[in-house]
C-alpha cells in the first residue's frame, strides 16, 4: 500500500488539510470588488487574443503524464473536505446476473464527482493564487463544485456559464457568494470569456476536463471503488459529450 504523506507548505511545516486561506468577510470583500470590477466592462467588446485562448496547465504541445501518486496525494488532500461516497449492490444484479454495484457520487454536497477536483485543485493553489482567485467556465457542475469549495476554502470564485445553463445551477453557485457571469451561447463562448477575464484579472483558469490536479482530484474515485469493491472485474464510467 502506497503511504500519503500529509501536505507541507512552502516554509517546509505540515498544513491543515480544511483550513481556510482568506476570512468570510475578506472573501466576501474581494469577490465583491470582483463582481463590481467585472460586472463594469463591456463584455460584448472584449478583443480576445490566440495568447488570451492559451492555458498553461492544459498546452497539447507539452502533455504530462498523470502519476498514480498524485492520485493517491490528492484522495488524501480532499478526505476532510468529500464526503466518502457508498458503493452498494443493485438489484440489477438480479436482472442481468452478474453482481453490480453503484458508486453514488450524488450525495455529494453539490450533486456529482466534480467536487473532488474541484478541491484537489483549490487546495494545491499557491498562496498568491488562492488570494487573487479562480475563474472556470460552465455549464453546471465543474461551476457548482468550485463555487462551493472556493466558499469554504475562503478562495475567491468567479465563474462563466453559457446561456442555456440551467437557471437553478446559477441561482445555486450565485447562493456560494461566487461571482457569476452568463455569457455565450455556448461552453466554447464561456470558456473564451473566462480565459480573457484570468488574464485580465490574474485569476486562475480552472479548466474543468484536462487540468492536472482536476484529473488527479476525480481519480480518487477510482481509489474508492477499489477499496470498497476489491475484486471488482470492470468499471463502467458514464461520459458527456
């Protein structure tokens, strides 16, 4: 069995894996000033560049390997923050006569498996990051997870969602305190959006599919579904487009 050991911060001293980098009311101030800053420009003119569309954590050009290591760092980074989902029998092992199991992401606090990069992501931010803030774009989930674990990090949060996101997902990340943007027809439009506002602002694009410590954070699925069903055979994952 791999040995986690416990994250250390940048003067060499073990960090508390659920404290909180800004206060509520310093969190409440800078997204405040966010909101009104953002909220101000004429996002209809922005000029977005090819340099503004690059992100660092996510070039094809320079891929990077994802280490099982980093997998296991990051289920025991988030342990105290996501919650440990059941993995129980379903009675459709009756009906198709092989032994099923369901993993039940959605009793997390937000509903799905985002959560877990979501946090890995947060928690593995430098400290001048984590004071300046992130910025992702959409549609419902990936928002709802980092809204919600930017709040109780004391990380500032702002989010892009297209135009066809469902009202109650923005109505529930707007309800962590994030600053909320609707902008785009689309996620492709939210993401050009949300790219030129990080570099505007000096935020943290988060991207939500190919980000390393994302991956890294929902691998700690996988972890959990072989520690609750050791000798599992196969393990059918369900994939949007």
């Amino acid at each position: 069995m791999l040995e986690i050991q416990p994250d250390i911060d940048h003067n060499g001293r073990m960090t508390m894996l659920d404290e909180r980098y800004l206060s509520v009311a310093d969190l409440q101030e800078r997204q405040q000033k966010l909101d009104h800053e953002i909220k101000s420009l004429d996002l209809g003119t922005l000029e977005i560049t090819e340099d503004d569309l690059y992100d660092e954590c996510c070039d094809p050009k320079t891929p990077r390997i994802l280490r099982f290591e980093e997998i296991a760092a990051a289920a025991y980074r988030i342990k105290f923050g996501v919650e440990r989902t059941p993995c129980t029998s379903s009675h459709l092992s009756k009906v198709t006569g092989m032994d099923l199991y369901l993993k039940k992401e959605f009793l997390l606090h937000t509903g799905s498996f985002k959560e877990r990069g979501a946090r890995n992501t947060l928690m593995t931010l430098p400290p001048e990051e984590k004071g300046r803030g992130v910025i992702a774009a959409s549609a419902g989930n990936h928002a709802l997870a980092v809204c919600y674990h930017g709040q109780q990090l004391g990380i500032p949060v702002v989010v892009v969602m297209p135009r066809h996101a469902p009202i109650m997902k923005v109505n529930n990340c707007r309800s962590f305190g994030a600053v909320v943007i609707v902008r785009g027809m689309d996620l492709s439009e939210s993401k050009r959006v949300a790219l030129k506002l990080s570099k505007m602002f000096q935020l943290r694009y988060v991207n939500g599919f190919d980000h390393p410590n994302i991956l890294a954070g929902q691998g700690s699925l996988g972890l959990e579904v072989l520690d609750q069903v050791p000798d599992v055979d196969a393990i059918v994952v369900p994939t949007g487009i």
